[in-house]
C-alpha cells in the first residue's frame, strides 16, 4: 500500500493535496470529504469587513479562469466566530489564509490566528503592499523580507507564505521568505491577466485586469516550483493548473512536497478527491512506495541551470 504522507515543515499530512485558498468553502463539505485532504486552506480573510470588486469579477477563458474577486471578507471577528468553530469538526489540518495591506497589518491579524483549531497560517504576500505603492509584498526580495519577518515575529504558529508569480526575482524572493522565517512556500498566486470582449469593447472583468489560473498556466508555475525548490531548502507547495494526479505528479518532480487545487474544483468538485486516489495509483503503478519520494524526482542532472532567475 502507498504511503501518501509528507511533511510540511512541522506538520504531517496525511497526503500531499489540499485546496487552494479561495477555491474552498464550508459548503463544499456537502460534497467533499474534508477529513480525506491533506490539509484545509481556508478563503483568505483579512481583519475588516470587505466588499470585494465590482462586476463582473469572473471570466471563462480557454483552458483558464480569469477572475478579480477583490477578497472579499466577513472580517477576522466573523471567521473566529463562526467559521473556525465548524472546521473543528474535520481531523485534516486547518490552515488559514491572512491578507494584509501592510507589514504591520499582517502581523496584527497573524497574531490573532494563535487559536485551537488552526494548524499553520499561510501569509497571501502576492496582495497589494499600500508601502509600496500598491505592489505585490513578493514582487522583490526586500518587501518580501519586511513582511514576512514581522508576520514571523507575531506568530509561534507554522508559516506558509505565498508567493506571486508576476515577479522576474522568483528564486530570489522564495529565499528571502525563507531567511525571514517562513516554513514552507507556496508557489503560486495567479498571473496578471486581461481579456476583451470585440463584441461590446469592454474588458471581461470591471476591474479590467485580474488573476489568470486553471490549465493554462501549469508550465510557468512548474517552471517557478521548479526554480524555487532548487532555491530553498524549506518546503514548496505548487499550486496553478492542478485537475489531475499527473498534473500533481508533474509538480513534486519539480520539487513540490505537496499540491493545492484550486479552479478544478470549480469544474468539478470531486478534483481533489479524485487527484489522491490518482496519486495513490501512480505510484503503485510506478512501484514508488511512498509518494514523498516524489519531491525532486525529475531526472535534470546533466541539464542544470546556474541562474535559477534565466530566462529564454
């Protein structure tokens, strides 16, 4: 029988596939076994009440979700009170997903997220940095440092900072987050993107731009998993393009130790589900006897690259 643990810092999982934040919501517990993930990631919260972008804020592209939701959130009051107490209910790990518009700000609400019931935080660090001129905290190493330091000084709890794709310094932020303090990382957040529609000349999404994720962009994330396992010795998680087992294959050879699906789920609710049970069978297939060892698996040494940041 397969042995579909990895660790994750210091936790265990009991397999390496979980939901990516924003993808994932009480209600799905309808459908999914939440006590089969390896972990729980909560829709990112902030500590005010927030209304999200205006409309429309979703659009259906090939082979991809354009989408600019904004966060919207009940506040850190509403998910204390009401949500966390329902996802005590379930044995998978619960990590939480904080945003912040400052360094400041993030270690506030980190600090509040010390409560039983929650096992890691993961830090959204590809949101707006109002110090920065509204930049991504992760776009450069040094944000990525002021941030994460002071998050990691507010809180005794392990912490997941995920990153943005839309930087050009990739390697180079995953190891400031990782001599900040950060215990593992997740790579990544969605693309910058845009999409018109020639019929009314308007954007697709009232806010013009937004996040590109589903199938589309699995190379360039893979390509940027790959990049920062070879940068870090922490923990990666790959998250961008997952819906099936050998997508989540395809990212631990890169150097992932575990996996979050997010718009596949949108597609079809069963996807994690279905991506453990296919890990499962890959790896009896393959004889691998534990799926842990397929962190780092792909077979590159004659094809180095000595700067993790080269481009073509």
């Amino acid at each position: 029988m397969v042995d579909l643990r990895v660790t994750v810092g210091s936790l265990t999982l009991d397999n390496p596939v979980m939901p990516a934040s924003g993808t994932f919501a009480d209600g799905l517990a309808q459908i999914v076994p939440f006590d089969r993930l390896g972990a729980m990631v909560t829709k990112t919260i902030t500590a005010e009440l927030r209304g999200g972008n205006p409309t429309p804020r979703v659009a259906e592209l090939d082979q991809a979700m354009l989408n600019s939701i904004g966060i919207p959130s009940n506040g850190v009051a509403y998910f204390v009170q009401k949500s966390l107490p329902f996802y005590r209910r379930f044995k998978s790990p619960l990590v939480v997903s904080i945003s912040a518009p400052s360094a400041d700000a993030f270690a506030e609400l980190a600090a509040r997220m010390e409560l039983p019931g929650i096992a890691a935080i993961e830090a959204n660090i590809s949101c707006p940095n109002i110090e920065e001129s509204g930049k991504a905290f992760a776009m450069n190493p040094r944000s990525t440092d002021a941030a994460v330091q002071k998050i990691r000084n507010a809180t005794r709890l392990p912490l997941w900072v995920k990153l943005t794709p839309n930087t050009s310094e990739v390697a180079a932020v995953a190891r400031a987050a990782e001599n900040a303090g950060a215990d593992a990382l997740v790579v990544a957040n969605t693309i910058l993107a845009m999409s018109i529609d020639i019929e009314t000349f308007k954007p697709r999404l009232g806010s013009i731009m937004g996040g590109l994720s589903g199938p589309a962009i699995k190379p360039i994330v893979v390509r940027m998993t790959y990049q920062c396992a070879k940068a870090v010795s922490i923990p990666v998680i790959g998250c961008g393009g997952i819906s099936t087992a050998e997508d989540a294959v395809e990212y631990m050879m890169a150097g992932a130790t575990a996996v979050q699906v997010g718009t596949a789920t949108f597609l079809r609710p069963s996807a994690m589900i279905d991506v453990i049970d296919g890990l499962a069978a890959f790896c009896d297939r393959k004889g691998i006897a534990r799926a842990a060892d397929l962190t780092g698996l792909v077979r590159d040494a004659e094809m180095a690259v000595d700067d993790l940041e080269a481009v073509p």
